[in-house]
C-alpha cells in the first residue's frame, strides 16, 4: 500500500551560482522555468563555463520527485511514475529515489533515451532559475506509468510542469478516472508561473471536474485566477478544488478550504519563519507540497499542515539544492507537530 502516487518529470539538476549580471547575460526569465532542446543547453552551459561559473552541485531533481523526496523523508510511503534513459544519469537518479524509500517502475527507464536534465541558476539573493533540457521524460506515455500503484494509494499527485507535455494527456484522463474509481484524492501543483502562462489547458485537463488540493504560489495563483490580491486568488482556485494552498514567501501561505457546496469558506493564514540567510530556493515549494501532504494525509488540521510546510521550506531555502538530509525532515516534523 502507499500513501501517494505521483507523476513528474526526471531531471538531474546541475545547480551553479551566479550574480544578476551574468544571468541578465542569458536568455532565461528570473524566477522562471524555460524548456529547451539539446543545443539551447549546451550554449547554456557553454557560457557558464567561458564565464568561468563552476557548478555548485548535481543532484536529483524534479518538481514531484521532490515532493516525493520530503513525504518519504517524512515516514510516508510514495510512488513515483516518470520516465528516464536506460543511461548513467537515469541510474543515478532512481537510485537517489529508492534510497529516500521512493518506490518506482521498471516502465520508468526508456531504453536508448536520455535522461533529462535541469540547469539551475542560482543569483545572490537565492531566486532560482531554470533551464530544463526534458530528454526523454518529454515522451512519457501510459507505457511509463503504473497504474496498478494507484490503486493502492490513498492519494494522486500531479506535477504542473506535465501540463506542457502532450504525450501524457492520455494518461491524466486514465488517471484521474482510476482515482475516481478507487476513491484516490487528486492533489496538483502548478509548479511554475511559466506553466499557468504557456500550458493552462493542460493544467484545467489535469483539474478535471473538481480535484481535492491545488498547491501554487501566489504568482501562479493570480496569473490563473485573474485576480489581484492573494486572498482572493485563493478563493477563486476553490471553483477547481476543495482546498487551495498559495504560498508567498516570506509573507506567509493563505490556505482557502470549502468542503463542498454547502460548506462555508475557511481562510487560514500560516505564517513563515524567519529567515535572514536565504541561499537557494530551489526545491521549495515542491518541499511545502511534500511536507503539507504527508501531515494531510497522516489527519492533521490544515494549519498543521501549513506548519510543518513552512518550517521544511524554511529550512531548504538555507541550504544549497532541493533536499534536506533525511533526518532533518524527521527533526523538523517531531518539533512541529509534536508542540
């Protein structure tokens, strides 16, 4: 049995630190993802070096990879659908899950495709950007998904950045039928504002009629609302889900909640630590999501969830790279929601 079944993107993530004026040098929108082939990344990479910009670090990555990474780190037990090459990176990148205690499929590994990657630039004041290069995850298909996992899993989630992928509609429609069947919750992220921008279609195709929790950002939030303020951003996602958890930095995470039509509206503001030294962001709102649905589905309240959310958060964006150790996730949560 698991907790969850997800589906995402497999990418290795290349991380190096630079200032705003080398970044400003390139083609990538700060704050941003941009999707690229083979050759953008290779100018990227290019430049970097001619730069003398060193990487900083690799690593596993991917938006609900991540957030897989934290539930298992957490004590729940996730699956992970996704699609890599049968090449070196693809192997170090499941094995990166199935040590966390991320559980996959042998239809996850493509043979002959390549593994894809994600440039992550990091600027002084620890905004990431990124370069993704999909490699093969760009072709994941129903071939790749399992979907036996779903029905043992309590939950569904669905990364955004899929939205952009037109092989794997299919499947999202298959999916999101089998969890009705099942009585599996629907949880998606919108993981980025280039998503709500370019590819929102794809992500009211992934929202269906109605689905349980949406996690997005307060950009994300506005940008697919329409609306100006992030309360009432808020309350308008409710029109595609039961509960709507838009985070804002610094400033906090509003959590919209209405069980069904004849439910009240309940408004939860969370606050975020404090943090003085932010290093790198990236990884943290797929971290919020991980750490907000592991406490969900382990039956604590809302502003519970929203806690234990903000201090993982908190914690990663003080450090380099997507993940915490293991440990630090099972510190946090015994502080949390223990106090």
């Amino acid at each position: 049995m698991y907790n969850v079944m997800a589906i995402g993107n497999a990418l290795v993530d290349h991380e190096y630190v630079l200032s705003d004026a080398a970044l400003e040098e390139t083609d990538l929108t700060k704050g941003n993802m941009t999707l690229a082939g083979i050759d953008e990344q290779q100018q990227l990479l290019a430049y970097f070096k001619l730069a003398e910009i060193a990487p900083s670090k690799q690593a596993g990555g991917g938006s609900a990879a991540n957030t897989m990474y934290t539930f298992a780190s957490l004590g729940g037990k996730p699956f992970y659908a996704c699609r890599v090459g049968d090449d070196q990176q693809g192997e170090f990148y499941l094995k990166d899950l199935h040590e966390a205690g991320v559980a996959t499929s042998e239809k996850s590994i493509h043979a002959g495709g390549v593994t894809g990657s994600c440039v992550v630039a990091v600027t002084e004041d620890g905004e990431r950007t990124m370069q993704t290069y999909l490699g093969t995850s760009s072709e994941i298909t129903a071939e790749n998904v399992d979907f036996d996992a779903l029905t043992q899993a309590d939950w569904l989630y669905i990364e955004g950045y899929l939205a952009m992928t037109e092989s794997i509609q299919p499947a999202m429609t298959q999916l999101r039928q089998q969890a009705g069947i099942h009585s599996a919750k629907i949880a998606v992220s919108f993981a980025d504002p280039a998503v709500v921008k370019l590819a929102k279609d794809g992500l009211l195709n992934m929202l269906g009629n109605k689905v349980a929790v949406i996690f997005c950002n307060s950009e994300e939030a506005k940008l697919f609302t329409d609306k100006k303020q992030v309360k009432a951003a808020a309350r308008a996602l409710l029109e595609y889900c039961q509960t709507a958890v838009v985070t804002d930095g610094a400033n906090g995470a509003t959590i919209a909640h209405k069980a069904d039509d004849k439910s009240e509206i309940e408004i939860y503001e969370v606050a975020t630590p404090i943090v003085t030294n932010v290093i790198d962001t990236n990884g943290a709102g797929d971290n919020y999501a991980g750490a907000f649905l592991y406490a969900l589905s382990q039956h604590y309240s809302l502003p519970e969830c929203g806690r234990l959310a903000s201090e993982v958060a908190a914690q990663v964006i003080q450090q380099f790279g997507p993940r915490l150790a293991s440990q630090d996730y099972r510190d946090i949560a015994k502080r949390v929601l223990s106090a």
